[in-house]
C-alpha cells in the first residue's frame, strides 16, 4: 500500500524542519502569541494567576527563559485538557501548530545550552 501524497508532503516537511541548522530563525510568533492572547491569557495572566500561571509575563521570543513552564503548557495542549472543555478552544491544528512551535523552541534553546 502507497501512502497518500498529503502525507508524504507532511513527513517531508516534518524531515525539513527536524533537519533545519540550529541556527536558522524560527519563523515569528505572532500567530501564536494571538492564539495565546485569545485563548490562554484570559485566565492566565497576572491579575487571576489561574492554576499559578502567568502567561502574560511570558515571552514567545524567548521560550528557553521560562522553559519549565512551557513544558507543562505544551504537555496540557496536547493532552487536550487546555483550553478546558466548554471553554472556547482554536481547531486542532491551530493548536497543534502552538505545541510544535513551542516545543521547536525549547529544542533550539536546549541545544544551545
């Protein structure tokens, strides 16, 4: 059986940016910082403190700062209890796309450690 073309284009992709140098950019956070504004600050911020999260103190640019706490965020996205259920929540992919961001970004910091 031949894996379909969408998913080879998606492996190659995900090749792509495993194998990108250390040192290229990641592309801006400015996707994901409005993914966070809107779905995640609204409870995580310096005024509520919910769940002892400040998300709002956080910078994108530089994950490797607060890389615990991203961690613990990105393992909640992807366990899907974050956004909770009944709150409103971007797609899938949008999330998923967070996480990955997230994710390569402490890669990169770790690796430069």
């Amino acid at each position: 059986m031949r894996p379909s073309l969408p998913i080879t284009v998606a492996a190659v992709a995900t090749v792509a940016v495993a194998l990108r140098p250390a040192g290229s950019q990641l592309p801006a956070p400015d996707a994901q910082q409005a993914l966070l504004n809107q779905y995640c600050i609204t409870c995580h911020n310096q005024k509520l403190k919910t769940g002892g999260l400040e998300l709002d103190k956080l910078d994108l640019h530089h994950v490797g700062a607060n890389a615990e706490t991203w961690e613990k965020v990105v393992r909640k996205i992807r366990a899907g209890m974050m956004p909770p259920a009944g709150a409103h929540r971007p797609d899938r992919p949008a999330l998923d796309a967070f996480a990955a961001f997230i994710e390569t970004a402490l890669d990169r910091a770790a690796a430069a450690n």
